[in-house]
C-alpha cells in the first residue's frame, strides 16, 4: 500500500509545487512517507478520538494529521509558505478560512500533501538524507515541525527505514 501510496498520493502532488519553487527530491518523498505513517499510518483520515470520548473524531485531519489552529494556520501565515499555498487552496477548498481548509485536508490528499510539504518547507533546515544513519536526525525533523502532542518514538526507527525503502528501494 506504502509504495502505491507514494506513486498515486505523493509523486504527482509534489509535482504540482515544482512550479512555485519547491523541489521533488527524495529526501522530502522520504519525510513525507515516514510523518504520514507515523501519524496516520497513511490509513486514518482524521485522529481518532481518545479512549472514552464522547466525541467521534480528534482535533487532526489528513494523513499528516493538520489542526485548524497549528499546521494549516502555520503553513497559511508563514513567509516562506504563504504566498505558495494559495494557489492549491483556492483549487481544493474555495476559501481561505483555516477551518474550511482543515475540514478539506481529510479527504483532499493532494491538499494533505501540500500542506505537509510546505511545512517542512518551512524548516530553514534541511531535511535529512534518507538513510538509516539519519534516523535520529529524521525524528528531530519530525518532532520540532509536527510537535506531536504524543509521540511515539518506538515506530520511528522501522517507519524511517520502511520509508526509505519504500521511496529508495
């Protein structure tokens, strides 16, 4: 699914921001497999709520599991990203409203893609070379951009190298 995933889901939104200035490299293709199955385990729309809530779904929507608040509300004013973004949102969503945007990321994958994109974007660091040597690097990466609320760090490693072998062979 992993490898059909990046060919159908990743590849062709990451073509989309080569003209606004983003490159495709496998270095992103890697960070985006390795987030989204650390998140989402690329299967889950939205966050699944906690054990005894009354609510059917968390705060996250998407793959990379964006809240209106944090990841769509920080690509859609920062610098380096928001001049970029508008173009996708106005395709995928129609309006510029964080929330109308959030709710869109669950089943827009191209959008979901974007977003996770530009957010590493962001990072005026870059991203780590995709290989086993760089899996703590990888997971810094992941924890100062996503600042998960729970991280898992006993995934990372097999995610890392899962990824890498999914986009690198």
């Amino acid at each position: 699914m992993s490898r059909e995933f990046l060919e159908r889901t990743i590849n062709p939104a990451l073509e989309e921001l080569v003209p606004h200035g983003i490159p495709v490299n496998d270095r992103a293709r890697v960070m985006l497999m390795a987030i989204g199955l650390q998140e989402s385990r690329l299967v889950h729309r939205f966050q699944l709520p906690l054990a005894g809530a009354t609510n059917r779904k968390g705060p996250a929507r998407g793959f990379w599991q964006f809240e209106a608040g944090g990841g769509v509300a920080g690509v859609m004013t920062h610098n380096a990203t928001k001049d970029r973004v508008l173009h996708f949102v106005r395709r995928h969503v129609g309006s510029t409203n964080n929330h109308a945007i959030w709710a869109s990321l669950e089943w827009e994958d191209t959008l979901a893609v974007v977003f996770a994109r530009l957010l590493l974007w962001s990072d005026p660091r870059a991203l780590p070379e995709p290989t086993l040597a760089n899996e703590q690097a990888a997971w810094d990466y992941y924890i100062r951009n996503w600042r998960p609320g729970k991280p898992h760090r006993q995934t990372w490693a097999r995610i890392w190298a899962d990824s890498i072998r999914f986009v690198c062979g």
